[in-house]
C-alpha cells in the first residue's frame, strides 16, 4: 500500500508535509493536508517528492521542541557535549522570567547541556523571542511565545560551535545520556535556594580564580566542549537563529535581584 511507504507514524508525516507545503500565514485543515497526501497517490512526481521530504524528516527525529510544540530545532548532532547544574543567578532568572509569563516551574539547581549548534532547520521562528537579563549581559536565551519553554541560550563565549539547552524546561529528543560532570557557580546557590547537591562529581563555586579555571579544564568534557573551534563554523547554528529575530529585549534584571518583584 501507499502508506506504508511513509512509515507507521502518520500524524508526524501530516504534520510535516503541512510545515512545508503550505505557508506560515495560512493554516491548513485537515482536508487540506489529506488532498495534499491522497495526490502522491495518483500524481507520481508528487509521490517521489513527498517521499524524500519524508526521508528528510526521518533524519531529523532529534528535536528540541516548545511545550505546546509550535517551535522546533532540528539538530544536525544531537549528542550532548557536556552537562552541568549550575547554581548561578543567571540561569535561575532565565528559567523564572520563563515561569512568570506561564512556563514551568523553577528548579533551584537546573541542570543544562551544551549541545552542538549546527541544526538542519528551525520551525516556528515567527513565534520566537530573544531577551537579555541585561545590557551588559554575554548570552541570549530564545523563548517562545505561546508557551514560554526556552530553547536554548547562546553566549559569546561559545564560538557558534555550541548551545546551552535546558531540558527542563523545553523538550529535547536529542540524545542527553552523558552523566553529569560538576556542579558550577555554586557560590551564587545556598540552603535558602534549594537542597544540598547529592552528586559525587566535582564542584567549583566559580572559575574567578586561576586554580579553580584549571581544575575545571583539566577536565575532558569541559576542555572539549568551550575549546575554540580550528576554524569558523559553518552552515545554519543556533546564532543563527538568533541573528535572524528582532534585537533580544533587555529585562534589565541585575544578578541579585528578585526577578518575579520586578515582573
């Protein structure tokens, strides 16, 4: 039959060929997209086409997705490069700026993965939307719109080789089997925050001073991971994404501050 050429899943196909084939201005009906499927049937250049955009969407099944699923990053190498939980300031506001406009809610000790940039495409960037925490600040986090999950936070430290992912706070199908490697910026997290960590891995409070710079780099995963690249990386990356919004909204949130007082 037809359809078993396109596999078992074919609400992912539906909603594939719809991404594709009809534009973001216009949404599609489910009559739509069954004439749009029926003609391959009968219309052999059709038929092939669907095909290998199928074949396509197969090779991108590692995703980082919104919640409700109207964003998608669809990754070229979807194997986490490092994982942390970071005790900073930083992340927690991110993650709170999140949760007051009606995403999840925070946890005191995020964990984050550094995942590779280069993606095959983003979906939905219409509905997303960069910010700061301030002006000064080195990175710049994506949310989006609908249901505020963030996926992903570039900084100006990572070379466009790398992105920060919470999965937590999103959903990542990318593969995140790597154990986790330390605990960082503990100095920012105490018992008032949340429980003591539990992990027999190391810990740095910061990287401030020299010691603490080099135990943490003598450690594979880190070293690898914010190394800079031999040469520039090319193709389409997550700053690319972010390159292509409008200019990141600056919340004007400094470190120390308590982020839902001022939203």
């Amino acid at each position: 039959m037809f359809w078993t050429e396109f596999g078992p899943n074919l609400n992912q196909i539906r909603s594939f060929l719809e991404v594709r084939f009809f534009p973001t201005n216009y949404t599609a009906g489910d009559s739509d997209v069954d004439v749009l499927l029926h003609s391959g049937h009968k219309c052999s250049w059709r038929r092939a086409e669907m095909l290998r955009l199928v074949q396509e969407m197969n090779q991108m099944e590692h995703t980082i997705t919104c919640y409700c699923g109207i964003c998608t990053l669809n990754l070229v190498d979807d194997k986490a490069t490092c994982h942390f939980q970071c005790g900073c300031h930083s992340c927690r506001q991110k993650i709170q700026f999140g949760e007051i406009k009606g995403g999840r809610k925070t946890t005191p000790l995020p964990e984050l993965f550094l995942m590779p940039s280069r993606l095959h495409e983003a979906v939905g960037i219409e509905h997303m939307k960069a910010y700061k925490l301030r002006e000064d600040a080195s990175s710049t986090q994506v949310y989006c719109t609908k249901c505020w999950a963030i996926l992903g936070v570039d900084h100006t430290g990572y070379h466009n080789k790398i992105f920060l992912n919470f999965p937590e706070f999103c959903n990542n199908t990318g593969d995140l089997s790597l154990p986790l490697v330390a605990y960082i910026w503990m100095e920012d997290y105490n018992d008032s925050i949340g429980p003591a960590p539990t992990e027999d891995v190391p810990l740095f409070e910061s990287t401030r001073y020299e010691q603490e710079d080099k135990r943490a780099f003598s450690i594979p995963e880190i070293a690898n991971t914010f190394a800079e690249p031999d040469a520039p990386i090319k193709g389409y990356t997550f700053r690319s994404v972010v390159e292509s919004l409008e200019e990141p909204t600056i919340l004007g949130v400094q470190e120390q501050d308590n982020i839902f007082e001022i939203f």
